[in-house]
C-alpha cells in the first residue's frame, strides 16, 4: 500500500461547479499536512496547509480526519484557472515529506 | 533571487555515463529533500537531509544513486552507470526546518534525459 494515495482523475467539471478531492494516508504518525498545486511542467506550490480543526481560503476549504487519516480539499465556484493538478503530502515525524500521485482538476467553459 | 536554485535546468546524457544534480536550497533551511517525478506521477521522494546528515535515504532507489550536502547548504545529486529507467524530472525543495508544518519550498527541477 502506498504511504499517500489520491484518485489521480481526471475530474472534468463545468465552470462554477464545487468539486471536491480526498487523499489517504497509512502513517498513523504523520505530523502535518498540506495540499500543492502543480501546473503543467512546472514545480509544485503551496496551495494550503491543513489543520486540524481544518481551514478555508477564499474558494479552498482543506479537512483533516485522523481517525480515518484522510484530507480533503474543497474547490468551490471553479474557475478555467483552477485547472492543474493537485498534490496532497504527509509530513511524517520524522520529517520525511511525501506527497501522493495528484489528481488532475480540468474546468472547462 | 531568493528562491530554490537547480542547476542545470536540462540535462541529456548517453546510458551508462555519471551525472550530477545542483540544488541551492534558501539561505538558512535547514531541511532539503530531493525528489524524482515522472510525468503522470507525484514527486517520488529519495532522500532527506536535515543540515549536512542525510535523516532518511530510504527512497534512494539502488546504490548507483548518492546525494552528499557537505557545508549544509548546497546539495549534489550523483547517478552513476545511467539508465534509461532514470530520465525523469528532478526536484530539489528547502524548508526552514524539517518535521513541522512549515511548508517545502521546490526548485523548477532538472528534466534528465538518459539515450
């Protein structure tokens, strides 16, 4: 089983629409964690850190469940912008970070 | 600029040939991480250091792989013998410190290309 796991996609969704990813994670130990944004051929980026008693910005809404160790990331009102691919990471404690496969966000017109 | 620095940006090598990878992580991070990322993949992690020591190097994946950070700041990636199973996206990332819920800083990676 891998440590961090995402449905890779791809989710097409209309403009405007919510849509929401899920990443699991098999490490009970995990310390924090984080949703990336990564665009075509370039490097990952910060998207939003994940906290326990969870955390919005703007149209994003970030969840973390412990007891089922999964995150959740919430898009909401998509924008043609918005189309990328989405990386969740598991900072473990002993500080080895890892991230899943992505799952690819397309919002089409 | 004050960001991750990977050097080259772009680097093809014939098969079997030795290579190696720059990172100039942020001033003063003392966590750096290096990653491997094929296309339609997330970053594969390969190794850790938290100042000059390598904390976990178990994603390195066989001995023709080793990355040294001697002075705790700029870190080298080595391959030797290359294969063609190697081509893919490098990416080095700093954070201040590892283990927290700092967020990891990436460079714009170096694509390998093994003929």
């Amino acid at each position: 089983r891998k440590e961090v796991e995402q449905d890779p996609g791809p989710f097409n969704v209309p403009e405007g629409a919510t849509v929401a990813f899920n990443c699991t994670y098999s490490n009970s130990a995990s310390q924090s964690f984080f949703w990336y944004r990564q665009d075509c051929r370039k490097e990952p980026k910060l998207l939003m850190s994940v906290y326990s008693s969870g955390n919005e910005d703007g149209r994003f809404t970030a969840q973390l469940n412990r007891a089922s160790q999964y995150i959740s990331l919430l898009i909401r009102d998509s924008k043609l912008s918005d189309s990328a691919t989405y990386l969740c990471a598991v900072n473990l404690n002993t500080g080895k970070l890892i991230f899943g496969q992505g799952t690819t966000l397309q919002v089409k017109p | 600029g004050a960001g991750v620095s990977q050097t080259p940006s772009n680097k093809v090598t014939e098969k079997g040939k030795y290579v190696e990878l720059r990172c100039d992580p942020i001033s003063g991070h003392t966590a750096l991480y290096w990653y491997r990322q094929s296309l339609g993949q997330g970053p594969e992690f390969l190794i850790y250091f938290q100042g000059t020591g390598a904390a976990d190097d178990s994603g390195l994946p066989n001995d023709r792989f080793f990355a040294v950070r001697p002075e705790g700041s700029v870190s080298t990636l080595k391959i030797q013998r290359t294969e063609r199973g190697d081509s893919a996206v490098y990416l080095c990332a700093s954070s201040p410190h590892g283990g927290g819920p700092t967020e990891a800083f990436f460079g714009q990676g170096t694509r390998l290309t093994v003929v």
